[in-house]
C-alpha cells in the first residue's frame, strides 16, 4: 500500500491539518506525539467549532424548491475544498457507500427539513471569512431541486461553490434532470463518483478515494479534469 502524507498549513491560525494514507499505527502515534494535542476529521466531519442547528421550519413546503432536508451547517473546514470553506451537509443517501465516514446523514430523517432562505442566510452571514461554499451529503443529488435553489441564491453573492456526489459525472448528465444540469453549470467545482474504502491511498487533495474525479467549469477551471 502507498504512504502519503499531506499537510496543509493555515497560516492566519497557525492550525495545520494532515491527510494520511497507508501510515501504520506506530508511525500515526510517533506524528501526533510530534505535532501535539489532535483531533480526528474527515471530509464531512466538522473540526473547529460546533456546527450550526438551524430549526426545523414551521412553514408548509408547499414548494419543493424552497426547502431542504438539511443535517448541518459547519464552517471554517479546510478539507473539503480550496481555502476555508462553509459547508452545507444534506441529509439523506440513495447510495449508501460501505465504509462511508458519515453514515449518519443516510437516512433524510436524521436531519431537519428546513428552508432554502435559512441555509443561505447562514452561510452568507460568515461569508466574510471563508473563501467558497461546500455542499456535500448525504447525497446531494437526491434533492436536485433544493439544491439547485441553493445554488441560485449564492451565485447572486458570487460564492465560489463546490458539490461532492457519489454519482458520477456521467451519471448525473445521463438523467436528463433541468435541476441536476442546472446545478452542474453553476458550480466551480464538482468531486464525483462513490467512496472507495480500499482505494484510499494517493487520492489527492480532498477527495476520500482515488477512483472521485474533479471537475472546474468556473473561476479559471474551464472544464478541467483532475
């Protein structure tokens, strides 16, 4: 198996985060007890902070489009994208992948069903500190329509966004959804394709497994593969 360690350095905080692969045991006791007192994270887990627990809406979802089974807002993540991020997390997979690191957020119900206009005004209220917007799951393609609303809203506050999927590029394409395509023109950087838990080693900045792909449309990106 391939060792790998990645480390990414916050230079306003100081904090450094590292992505490892491959390390046994001994080696990952021997690099805490050098770096000091740690603390655990995934892609999807959040590490600084608590997340935020915006309140079940008491108005009727009338509208599929303005509302979203949502499980939790973080902010200030360093693994799940460039810079410092907001996340949005989805609640609810129709894809389930084994070994996946939150497998909490499977289940919609183990979220809250919360207003589009609520998510937005969470993020948007930090958006000074943070350089884009990550919105994983859960599946977020499980709920198109939502997030396309959501997607809408923070392209009028030019928010760098960034969507995780355990589908794949081509898979979402092929179904033909106006809400699926519209969100996949209106993104800046789409991660795709189910968590591998054997195929962890040498995955590159932010993706869990080596089999995701990333893709650009925007901000420089220009259809670019990683």
């Amino acid at each position: 198996m391939t060792k790998e360690i990645t480390f990414i350095l916050e230079p306003d905080s100081g904090n450094l985060t590292t992505e490892v692969s491959g390390m046994s045991t001994a080696v990952l006791t021997d690099l805490r007890d050098d770096l000091g007192t740690s603390q655990n994270v995934n892609c999807g887990k959040p590490h600084k902070g608590k997340a935020v627990n915006l309140h079940a809406s008491n108005e009727t979802a009338s509208d599929d489009n303005q509302f979203i089974w949502l499980y939790r807002i973080f902010h200030n993540s360093v693994v799940d994208g460039p810079g410092r991020r907001s996340v949005v997390q989805v609640s609810g997979c129709s894809i389930r992948c084994p070994g996946c690191y939150v497998p909490d957020t499977h289940d919609r119900h183990n979220g809250k069903l919360v207003s589009v206009s609520s998510v937005v005004r969470e993020v948007l209220s930090r958006s000074a500190e943070h350089d884009g917007v990550t919105i994983l799951g859960g599946e977020p393609f499980d709920q198109a329509g939502p997030v396309a609303e959501m997607v809408s809203r923070l392209n009028r506050f030019n928010q760098q966004i960034l969507v995780y999927s355990g589908n794949t590029l081509v898979t979402l394409i092929a179904r033909h959804d106006p809400c699926v395509d519209y969100i996949l023109t209106h993104i800046d950087v789409l991660i795709d394709g189910p968590f591998e838990q054997f195929l962890n080693a040498k995955t590159g900045e932010y993706r869990g497994s080596s089999n995701q792909q990333l893709y650009g449309w925007k901000a420089g990106y220009e259809e670019t593969r990683f």
